[in-house]
C-alpha cells in the first residue's frame, strides 16, 4: 500500500514566521511531488511541484525534496494570516496519478 | 481560475439512489482524474480517463463508473448511494504525461441522507 503521511496539526505560527511542513512518502520509485493548498470548502490549489533532489524556491515559498530519506517539506517564509489553510502533499504513484496525505492545517495569527 | 468546471456544485441525495457529476477539462487537457475527498482527509484516487478510455482505478467499487466524452470532458456515476459516499467529488484535468501537474475543479459536494 503507497502511502503519505502528514502531520495533521494544526500548526500555529506568528505572522512574520517561518512554517514548516513535512511529508513522507512510502514509494520509493516516485519522482514526482506536489504541494497543494485547499482552503476550507474549496478545492486544492497547486503551490509547488519538485522532482529532483534538493530546494525548490518560487517567491516566499521553498519545497525540498530528499529521495532517499523518502521526505519532502514545504517552507513558507513571511507567513501571513491569508497563508491559514491546509496544506496537501501529494505523491505521483503511478503516471499522473496522485496520492495524497490527510493534509496539515496551518494556522498564522497576528 | 483553473479553466476545469465541475456540476452540479452541491448535491442531496439519499440511500440507494444514483447520481451523475459532470467535469469540463482544461482547454488541451486528454486527462481525466476523480478523487473523492471526505471530511478532513486528503482527497483520494478513484480512477482516471485518458482519450476516452479508463486509465488507472483506485480501490473504489464498480458502483462507481465513468465516461470521458470526444471532446474530453468527463462524467463520475455512482450507483447505489450510500451514506459513506458524502464527500467533496474532484475532478482534475492534465496532458496525462508523467510528471504532469493536475488542476482541480470546485468539487461537487454530494450529501447523501
């Protein structure tokens, strides 16, 4: 069974901090991995996507990716109270298919 | 806006009764992935549509079926509702390449009573 595991929170960091998710994965032939952000009642939304070893940065947001620790981790620099929501990681399991871990819900107070 | 639209947005239906959600892909998208998403949990792979023809299931029963239509937009049937069922239905279109990243739709919320 393909699994990714997340730590459900909720995590809770001061505006202005760094957040910190982390994923681990159970496929060890994956090559593919996404971060997506879903606000509540609404749908996922991609953030970033890495396939190769190492970070990934696009703007205040920095995916790392670590094949033979079998984990990836998104870091949010700046956090701002619009960044509170859950953030999915998911794992390509087979040609564009997707698993998904439960989710982390982030929470960024004032 | 992710150019992938989803209907009916919500749903009632109750036990043993059908329904039908429908998906309109990305413009260019051949790829069709459906996920159902219960109440705080990730969203879960129930099967995909690549030029019309399943692609790859997830452990979902066979009360659960699909269509992708020429012009690659996409149908999720389930037969036989049950009270488990209730969940955000999403639908994600892409080229079908590995690698490639899925766009989501709104969901349809379904409730089943």
């Amino acid at each position: 069974q393909k699994e990714v595991e997340q730590n459900s929170g909720p995590l809770s960091v001061p505006e202005g901090a760094i957040a910190s998710l982390n994923c681990t994965y159970s496929d060890r032939g994956s090559q593919s991995f996404f971060w997506y952000r879903q606000y509540s009642g609404k749908s996922p939304e991609l953030i970033m996507s890495i396939y190769s070893n190492g970070d990934k940065e696009d703007g205040r947001f920095t995916a790392q990716l670590n094949k033979a620790s079998q984990y990836v981790s998104l870091l949010i620099r700046d956090s701002q109270p619009s960044d509170s929501a859950t953030y999915l990681c998911a794992v390509e399991s087979d040609t564009d298919k997707l698993i998904f871990g439960t989710g982390t819900r982030l929470q960024v107070f004032p | 806006e992710t150019g992938v639209t989803q209907s009916p947005t919500h749903l009632i239906k109750t036990r043993g009764q059908q329904v039908t959600l429908r998906c309109s892909s990305q413009s260019g998208h051949n790829t069709v992935s459906w996920y159902q998403q219960a109440l705080g949990q990730g969203p879960q792979f129930i099967f995909q549509y690549y030029r019309e023809e399943e692609n790859g299931r997830g452990n979902f029963p066979p009360r659960f079926s699909g269509l992708q239509f020429p012009n690659y937009s996409s149908e999720l049937n389930v037969n036989a509702l049950e009270l488990d069922d209730s969940a955000l239905y999403l639908c994600a279109s892409s080229f079908g390449r590995p690698g490639d990243i899925q766009y989501f739709g709104a969901g349809t919320r379904l409730s089943v009573l």
